[in-house]
C-alpha cells in the first residue's frame, strides 16, 4: 500500500480524529498550563496521583504504578518530590519491608481539596455552555467512550444504575425517531429510507392507538432514555401482534435490557388475547437475533432487499403464545 493510501485510509482518518480530540480536550482542561495543571502547583499526573491517594486506602507505589500505567522509576522520582513537599508521607509495611504505605499529609489533602473543587469548577463551566439536552448527550457520549475502550463501571459491573420501564411521553416519540436513525446509520450505514419507515411506524402506532391491544415501553436509566420496544396489532391477522422497533442504545447494551423489553412483549400479548407474536428484523441485527432465538421465536421467512440502501436479508420471525 502507498503512503497516499495509507494517509487516506479509513484507519489513518481514525486516528488522526482521536489524536485531534486528544489536543482539543487537553488544552481545554488546561492540562497544557505552563503554571501547571489548572493554574496549580502540580502536573498533570502529579493531580492524578494525589487523586488516587485521597481516593485510596493506604496503597503501595507498586499498585499505584499499576493503576495508572506507569513506569516504577517515574513514580518513584514524582512520589520523592511529593514528599520533600511534605505533601505525602510513607508508612513502611508491616508485612514487607521493601514495601511502603503511601498516604496524602495533612498538607496533602488540603492541596487535593484545592486542586479538586477547581476541576469541578472547570468542568460546572464548561456543562454552563451546554442545554439539558446536551449535557445529557455529553454524558451519553462519555459513557460509551469509557465503555467501548474497557474503562469500568465506577464500582465494577455489579453496581451499574438500575434501569426502570415506563409508558412513552409525547416527546419520547420523537427521541425513538431519532436514536434508530443515529444508531442505525452509524453501526449499519443505512440511509435516509430506513428513518422514514421508522417514523411512520410510530405515526400509524400512535395515529390508531388501541389501549387494549397494544403497548410501548421506555427503558430509562439515569434519567435518561436508553432503549424502546412496541407490541402493535396487526391490522391483516386477527390475533397476531407485532414486535416493533425493539432498540437499546450501546450505553446500555449488556445490562439485559433488551431481554426484558422482549419478555414485556411477550407477557402482554399473551394477556391480550394474542395467539400469536412476530417481528421483522434483518440477519446483520445478531444481538437481537439471539434475544429472539432465546426467547422461543422461529425463523419462519427470509428475503433480501435493498430498502435501506445496501443489500440486506429480511427476516420474519414468530413466536406461538
């Protein structure tokens, strides 16, 4: 490959926009001051390491330079200047005399207040410029960031928010209108023809809305919207509802939300009177796929179309109630 190709590459392309994000997002919290971090005393890293010392029971430098990746030397040289600040102090272990405890002084922490109440000031500025709508897509966004790049939840997997299931509001609509438009055209690349039949499945569903035979669930988590799904009747079989527009947003995949979305659809139709339940789906929506295949759906049809613009499968699949 040329250089030319490789400098036009998708992958070049990438990587010259996470780079870019890089020094945008470093300049903006000041992690380029030439009087320190935030105007502090302190580097960068310094901050990081005062952070988890406040953060930390006593830890060893050992585990703090496996924490934050870096070299034992390095630490070490940083830790000593700490210390001749009287900033960090160093309790020799009890169970390992080549090990030291690590804590913050007196000293320490007060210059960790300081340093932290001016991150938080930063950042309540920077939240300042942006609606409630954007605050919340920010947040989203950050969200998916740490988990698509292996970052834990803040108290491992155990402690993730719960999440609650709710009937729509009026302006819900619109949100599920837009996610499947966003999601589906940046995982999956299909156009303008795929929003269209989303927003006139949500017209027909609301325009003749029967109470009795149909339902819509929100999955909110946050305060924020994360997933949707539909049980709507189908207008040319009597007793046969359909699943529609089941979407998790991927900030929440993992949690089994999708699962219990389909499970609602399942106990409600039954309660309906429904004999039967069926969605239309595409083979390339392999997650959704296997939710379908675990809860009792058969494959029943296929055909392959280019409705969204690039050529697809169409499944149709059903489940016996």
């Amino acid at each position: 490959m040329s250089s030319h190709a490789k400098a036009t590459s998708p992958l070049a392309a990438r990587i010259a926009a996470i780079r870019r994000f890089n020094r945008f997002y470093t300049r903006l919290v000041g992690a380029l001051d030439e009087g320190g971090y935030l105007h502090s005393p302190f580097s960068l890293t310094e901050g990081r390491v005062l952070f988890e010392l406040a953060h930390r029971d006593a830890p060893t430098a050992s585990m703090l330079a496996a924490e934050l990746g870096l070299d034992a030397g390095y630490l070490s040289r940083l830790l000593q200047r700490l210390h001749r600040r009287r900033l960090v102090t160093r309790t020799r272990s009890p169970h390992d005399g080549r090990q030291s405890h690590l804590s913050l002084t007196a000293a320490g922490r007060a210059a960790f207040r300081k340093l932290d109440g001016d991150a938080d000031a930063l950042v309540e500025q920077l939240l300042a410029t942006l609606d409630d709508t954007a605050q919340r897509r920010l947040i989203e966004s950050i969200r998916t960031v740490s988990a698509l790049l292996g970052d834990p939840a803040p108290d491992g997997p155990r402690a993730a928010p719960p999440y609650l299931l709710r009937p729509p509001g009026p302006a819900d609509y619109g949100w599920i209108i837009q996610s499947h438009g966003d999601i589906y055209a940046r995982e999956f690349g299909w156009g303008p023809r795929f929003l269209s039949l989303v927003a006139r499945v949500i017209a027909d569903y609301v325009d003749d809305f029967d109470p009795a035979l149909e339902r819509c669930w929100i999955a909110e988590r946050d305060g924020q919207n994360v997933g949707s799904v539909f049980v709507a009747k189908d207008t040319t079989r009597p007793g046969v509802a359909k699943l529609r527009m089941l979407l998790v947003l991927p900030s929440a995949r993992g949690l089994g939300i999708g699962k219990r979305l389909v499970d609602e659809c399942t106990r409600f139709a039954r309660e309906a009177g429904y004999h039967t339940l069926s969605l239309w789906t595409n083979s390339v929506l392999t997650t959704a796929r296997q939710i379908y295949a675990d809860a009792g759906y058969v494959l029943v049809r296929t055909e392959v179309h280019d409705t969204f613009g690039k050529p697809l499968t169409a499944e149709t699949w059903e489940l016996t109630l």
